[in-house]
C-alpha cells in the first residue's frame, strides 16, 4: 500500500469511565484492504461478546469497530493503557499506523461507580453546525431522550483535510450550544459532543462535518522576503520568503508568483 492512512488514530489521555473513538480509514486499493487492530502487538479478538479477561487483557463487551473501522472502548479502565496499532493488508502491500492511550484513575469524588453508569445512558444529539464570521462555528445539541442533567458537556472537534489532527477539547459548560473560534479557512472539521461529570466523561454524540471556506486571498505579504545572487553568476538572483502569518492565510496558500523588473536610470 503506498498512500498513507486516510484518517488515522491520534494518542489519548483519558480517564477512567471514559467512551473513547480511535479512528483508522486505511489508504485505498483494489481489493479493499483487511483491517484489524492490535493492542501492545496483541491482536484484538472482537468477534466475541460478553467475554471477561484476565488482569491486563482486554474486556471483549466493552470493544467494538464499526464499518469504517474506528475502534470504539467503552467504559474504559487503566488496564486499556497501550499502544493501539490498526493494521491494513491487501494483496498490494501493508501499511500501520499507531496510537498511545493512556488511562488515568478519576480524582475521587464520591460517585466514581455512579457517575460512569449515568453518563453512559445519555444519549446526546449534534443537530447543526453554523458558521459565523471569523472562521467561527456554532453547535448545538440536545438530549435524545430524558435524563437528569449532566455538570457540563465536552465538544470534541479536528481538523480532517487537508490533514488529520488530534482531538481538541472545548468545555461548554452547562449550555445546550456553543461557540469555536478561531478555525483556519479552507480546512475542513469534524465535531461532536459528549456529557461528563465527576471526571468520567460519556458516549459520544455523532459527528457532524463542517468545511471552513476560503477567502479570495491571504490579508497580508509574505515575510522577510530577500534577494541575493546566485553562487554560479551569470545574472541569476535568489528570492526567498516566509508564508505570511498564519491568522492572514485565509485559506491554504496554494502557491506564489514572484515578479521582477528592471530599476530606470
């Protein structure tokens, strides 16, 4: 397989009583290539549920992967702490990508054993995302059926194109919709929510797709622009340069021209 990994997995801190997603959108290929997951070079057995493990091993009833290969733990423990490495194969080659979890106890609070199981029977739906302007979204959601409030809600959002990025966490507190700022213009995100309390967070909303669009060009020059000449001579000079800012991008600098001129004597 020579194309790397669609979208792959990013490394976790999380802590106990968490659901968490690791993704893995393998490269394309002719056939489609087979897709499994290991966990410290130990292959994943999911294909059977309601199976318990010993100390160290995986709990097979709180481990799934959906058809587009994403590895969903729930509930997850200190004993889920390792390195998750999703495997795609095909007759064209193989190709890996990896991702370090790690699984922190919860500070105590009293309701350690409660909160997880409140949580995870929240059911939480993302309706719309709305860009403002600025390169700001607004999300709201709500709740799909009824259940005591949660002490706030976690959204979750990345950057999918033009490359994946770890997740980013924006606490909104008890409110039913929030604000994020401060987007890059031509990239395109993916968001979504979940509630939390007492420091377990729960199941995840679904995920809603959002492309920042672009303005007609960057606001600001390029920096710290030089000329000079060349080693070899023969009248050929160097221009060299600096993308401007990041916030004056407005979009994905695709290229740049360079003109010259002669200066009138």
């Amino acid at each position: 397989l020579r194309d790397n990994f669609r979208l792959q997995p990013g490394d976790l801190v999380a802590t106990a009583g968490q659901a968490l997603e690791l993704d893995c959108v393998p490269p394309s290929g002719h056939p489609e290539p087979r897709v499994t997951w290991k966990k410290d070079g130990v292959t994943l057995d999911l294909t059977g549920w309601g199976g318990g493990g010993a100390d160290g091993e995986l709990v097979t009833h709180r481990h799934e992967v959906d058809q587009e290969h994403t590895l969903r733990l729930y509930a997850v423990t200190p004993t889920d702490t390792g390195t998750y490495v999703c495997t795609a194969q095909s007759q064209l080659g193989t190709a890996a990508a990896a991702a370090r979890l790690h699984v922190e106890d919860p500070l105590p609070t009293g309701r350690q054993e409660t909160a997880p199981r409140d949580l995870l029977a929240m059911r939480l739906h993302l309706d719309n995302s709305t860009m403002l302007p600025a390169a700001t979204v607004r999300l709201r959601w709500r709740m799909l059926m009824p259940a005591p409030a949660p002490e706030g809600y976690m959204v979750l959002y990345r950057c999918l194109l033009p490359a994946s990025t770890s997740w980013v966490q924006h606490d909104a507190g008890r409110e039913l919709s929030t604000t994020i700022p401060a987007l890059r213009r031509g990239y395109k995100y993916e968001f979504k929510v979940r509630p939390y309390a007492g420091g377990s967070q729960g199941l995840d909303s679904n995920s809603r797709h959002l492309w920042i669009p672009e303005e007609a060009v960057p606001s600001a020059a390029p920096q710290h622009v030089t000329v000079g000449q060349a080693e070899m001579g023969n009248g050929t000079v160097v221009v060299s340069w600096e993308p401007p800012p990041p916030e004056a991008h407005n979009g994905i600098i695709r290229g740049y021209k360079v003109w010259g001129g002669g200066a009138g004597g």
